[in-house]
C-alpha cells in the first residue's frame, strides 16, 4: 500500500535574531544630494539586482567631498557606516570614488568588508591586459584627483585620466548643484567626449574603468564609442555581492 504525503510542514529550525533588517547584506553610504538618480546610478534602487541597505551622510555634498577633499566629514561617516551594520549591513560600499580615501578607516572601524570607491578596481584590471596596455581612467574632477586618492585605492599614481570639468552637464549638476534636473543626453555626450579624449591622447589604454557612481548609466554607449572594456561601480558591487551571497548551485 502506498505511503500517502505527510500534510505536516517540514520542520524550519531555529531562526537567529540580531538585526533590525534582513535580507540586505550590502550597505551604501550615500553622500547628501538633489539631482537626479536615474536607472544605473547607484543611488536608485533599481539599479541593483538585489537588495541594499542606504544611509544618507548628512552635510557631505558632492561639492565637499570631491572638490574640498571630504575634510572634517570621516566622523560622519564612521558613524553612518556602523549604523548600517546594526541594521544589517555585511559589508560597506560609498556612492562617491572620492572616498577611498576613508578606506582604511571605514574598514577597521566596522570590521566587515568595505569597498569605499571604484578607483579599486584598477588593479585587478590592469592584471588582465596583454604586455604594454593600462587601465584608463574616467572620473567626475580630474583636477580634485590626487595620488592620495589613487594611493588609497592601489591605483597608481601615474594612471592615464581624464575629467568631466570641462564638459556641459554632468560636472555642473553633480557636483556644482547648478540645478537640480538634468539633460541625461548632454550629460551622456560629456562622458562619451571624456573618453574619446583619454583614448585619443593615451593609445596605450586598453581597458577603463569609470571613477564616479553616476557614470554607470553611461557605460554601455561609452564601450561602443571606444572599442574597450569599461568597468564602473556596477561591475564592482556585483561582483562584492556575490562573495556575500554566493549563488548556490543544485545537485
């Protein structure tokens, strides 16, 4: 006589509690801003594939943080990323590449993994170019650059880079706050100028890799425009999302 199926749930075990939020193991550190945050930049939602964790440092505007070196904002931000990992922050992100500078600090002062910016991809693509290729570099303020930034990274000092100072949109309303809306067209051509002018003047550059969060969006048109491959913080949170997550395989 065949067993007939057991209507009795299997049993759930012993659920571990700790965390006011479940089911978000990434935290991102949002600098305080106004324009606005279309598909691709890491400060929309649906940019991510998964669920995260944000947390708005107030007073650290792009204008202080990239243009004024983040001064006498490190305590606030220490105290936003460990309130993310109360909440249930696994690991640390930043909207803004500038803050590589607070790595370090961030890092030790949380005890979870951080990854503060970008800029720290730069080595693990330079490690997959052929002989006499580097990474280039694409970043919001070129001028605001410096080799404690790159430093802070493992970035070198002597990367080939090139800004968005000079263009007509994306530099003014990000980082300037001239407006609070955004001509995404002008914007997109200001990115795309910036690369066609870093491969024009280093031929050598064989992969780039794009310094500010808000420039996601633009990577695919910007990959067509050069030939080359473009890296961005897209490609770097999924990829630190997948070691907290690791995709579990059947069989």
């Amino acid at each position: 006589m065949a067993l007939q199926p057991s209507s009795r749930p299997a049993p759930r075990g012993v659920a571990r509690g700790g965390r006011a939020i479940y089911g978000a193991p990434l935290g991102i550190l949002m600098l305080e801003a106004r324009f606005p945050r279309i598909p691709g930049d890491m400060g929309n939602a649906g940019t991510w594939p998964f669920p995260v964790l944000y947390k708005v440092v107030r007073g650290a505007s792009p204008e202080r943080v990239v243009l004024e070196g983040a001064r006498g904002l490190l305590p606030d931000f220490l105290d936003a990323a460990a309130e993310l990992v109360r909440l249930g922050a696994e690991a640390i992100t930043t909207n803004c590449g500038f803050l590589s500078l607070f790595q370090a600090e961030i890092a030790a002062h949380v005890g979870v993994p951080v990854a503060t910016s970008s800029l720290m991809q730069v080595p693990w693509v330079q490690a997959t170019l052929p002989p006499g290729k580097r990474v280039g570099l694409l970043t919001v303020s070129a001028s605001s650059l410096t080799p404690a930034h790159l430093a802070a990274a493992g970035a070198p000092a002597d990367i080939p880079v090139v800004g968005t100072e000079n263009g007509r949109e994306f530099f003014r309303v990000l980082i300037r706050a001239e407006k609070d809306d955004m001509d995404v067209d002008a914007a997109e051509r200001d990115i795309l100028d910036a690369g066609r002018e870093l491969v024009a003047r280093h031929p050598e550059v064989g992969a780039i890799v794009l310094e500010c969060t808000n420039m996601p969006p633009y990577a695919a048109a910007l990959r067509e425009v050069v030939g080359l491959p473009v890296f961005d913080i897209y490609s770097m949170v999924t990829w630190f999302h997948a070691g907290l997550r690791p995709r579990a395989f059947g069989g």
